[in-house]
C-alpha cells in the first residue's frame, strides 16, 4: 500500500486530499495542530483505518523532525499546511511574517528534507500548494503573496534535485478556494475596505473575470492525478477558473 503524509489535513484543502486519497485506497498520514479536528476527519473517511492522526505544530523545527524522525517510510509528501494572514501593511508585525514562513515555507523545506531519502528509494513524489497570490500580489495580502512566491521558486529548485534523485516535485496554485480560510481572509478585507463579505466575494469573481471560486475538491482531484502520473518531473499548475491565462509547464 502506498503511503501519503499531508500537512494542514484537518480543513480545508488539506481534507479533501485526505479524503480522495483515502477513497482511491492509499494510507494516508494527517497531520495538523488540532487533534479534535484531525479524530473527526478520520472518522469521516471511508477506510479510517488505513490512516493515522498526528497532532503538531509544524512553525516549530522540532515538530517538523519529530514527525520525520516517527515515519519511516513515505511515497507522497503534500504539503498544505498554511495560514498566513492578510491585513494593512503597517499593521502586519514582524511576528505575524516569521508565522506566515514558519508554518507554510519552512515547514514544507523541513519535511521535505526529513523525507527525501525515503522518498529517493521508493521513486516518490511532493507536491507542494501555493496560491494564486505567488503571482498576482496584492496590498491586503502580502505575506500570503511573499510566503507562496517563496514556495513557487524553492519547489522549483527542488525538482532539480529530484530530477538527479528521481524523486518528482510540483506545486499547484490554487486561486480563491471555498475554504474557512478564505472566509477569514474575505472578513479581513470587509473591514478594510467597508464592504459585506458578499460583495468583496462578488467583486473579487468579477476582478479575476472568473464565475466561482474553486471547489477543495477539485484540487484534490488534480493531486491524484499528478500522483498517477508516471512521466513528469515538475509541474507548476494554477487552478484558478481562468484567472491566470498561461500553460502548465514542465521541467
């Protein structure tokens, strides 16, 4: 059976992964800050069984070791994990920034090297999730535009190591996804600019020329198939509803 590790599996983007990967019979690894939420979510797949629970805080380095110390061995590592915050400029502390890093770029880097000897031996793969903010920046969400514009050009990078390792690096862009985070995000921007959180939604669809956020699902779906996908090295994808016009790449 093969084995999956996903970070920031208790919501969100993260979930859904766990779910669709669970559903096409891989092992899946949860891994997240609240245990409550992560026992919830393993009771929901369809064979909780095949999945393990392990409740940490990846901003730190010894969580990070910690967990690649416990696993021995691992096919898929996704990195979802993610909460940075967005907000007026002069209001954004320096201790807000080291989280926003902490959490999603460092964590991924830590993890990635923890498991890249396993992930070497069994031919594996990572893949990383970004956002749309990588390379569409934007006043209100800076850390969350610098943290992903971090992960984009590390994941790149990487997939030239893997390339001599034989160990396969991507990282997908999602756009506005229907997440609890995007709620939050959408609330932060309400108060900013004045507006309900229904209007900012509206505004943003009609900005981006696109009909609907995107669906965790749909990103889940597109990390299975780059899991089935045996002739790749890189991708670089955006999922967005047609925001950003260009091409997947390959390397």
């Amino acid at each position: 059976m093969k084995i999956a590790l996903i970070t920031g599996a208790s919501q969100g983007i993260g979930s859904a992964i766990a779910q669709e990967l669970n559903q096409k019979k891989i092992k899946v690894i949860l891994v997240a800050r609240s245990k409550v939420k992560l026992k919830k979510i393993q009771t929901s797949l369809k064979f909780p069984k095949n999945s393990i629970i392990i409740s940490k805080d990846l901003r730190s380095l010894s969580a990070c070791n910690s967990i690649g110390a416990k696993i021995k061995k691992l096919n898929y590592l996704i990195n979802v994990a993610g909460a940075t915050k967005g907000g007026s400029f002069l209001k954004l502390k320096d201790n807000v920034w080291d989280d926003g890093f902490n959490l999603k770029f460092k964590a991924a880097v830590r993890l990635s090297r923890n498991f890249w000897k396993t992930l070497r031996r069994n031919k594996g793969k990572v893949i990383n999730i970004g956002g749309g903010a990588a390379r569409n920046p934007s006043h209100t969400f800076m850390i969350g535009g610098a943290v992903n514009s971090a992960l984009n050009n590390f994941s790149r990078a990487l997939a030239m190591q893997g390339k001599i390792d034989k160990v396969s690096v991507s990282i997908i862009h999602p756009g506005m996804t229907l997440t609890s985070r995007l709620k939050k995000l959408l609330e932060t921007d309400s108060k900013i600019f004045k507006k309900s959180v229904k209007q900012i939604l509206k505004q943003r669809c009609k900005v981006d020329k696109i009909k609907r956020p995107t669906k965790p699902e749909e990103v889940a779906k597109l990390v299975y198939s780059l899991i089935r996908s045996s002739n790749l090295n890189f991708n670089n994808i955006t999922i967005d509803g047609g925001k950003i016009k260009q091409l997947k790449t390959h390397v």
